[in-house]
C-alpha cells in the first residue's frame, strides 16, 4: 500500500508539472515541441507493444493493448496536428 501511495504522489506531481511547463511554452514553439512528443509516443508504441506481447499475466496483456491504443491514437493525432500547424506557416498561392 505504500509503494500505491508513493507511486501516486510521483504520477500527481509529474501532472502538475507537466501542465506548468506546457502553459509557459510560447506558440512558436510548440510545432518543433509537437515533433518531439511524437517521437516520443512511438517510443511509447513499441514500449506497450512489448508489454502486450510478454503475456505475464491476463492484467499485463490487457493493460499493454490498452496502452497500444492510446499510444497509437496519440501519436497519431499528434502528427495530425503537426501536419496541421506546419501548413499553416506555408504560403498560400
């Protein structure tokens, strides 16, 4: 139960800290931040593929498919919304 409580306190505080960096990036830099966060989920991709795929125990499988979907579904949109950014800066003809 202690370990619970520690591990929360970690994942509470990474939350927090998280959302005061992202709110105190300037807009012109979040397309090369973006670039970098997807890099970072499919790093995450493989990560849970080699999770679902180690069948431990029933939770392990099903919690590494969960974090598959996620992981691909935040990567992704995130190219999508890079893809998005970057034709905006492009000149219209």
């Amino acid at each position: 139960m202690e370990m619970f409580i520690i591990g929360l306190t970690i994942f509470v505080l990474a939350i927090f800290v998280g959302f005061e960096i992202i709110t105190k990036i300037p807009p012109t830099l979040h397309t090369p931040l973006m670039s970098g966060s997807n890099a970072i989920s499919g790093i995450t991709v493989v990560g849970a593929v080699l999770s679902a795929g180690s069948q431990h125990t029933m939770v392990t499988t099903t919690l590494g498919v969960l974090a598959v979907i996620f992981a691909t579904i935040n990567c992704v949109g995130g190219f999508m919304v890079t893809n998005r950014m970057l034709a905006m800066f492009k000149k219209k003809s």
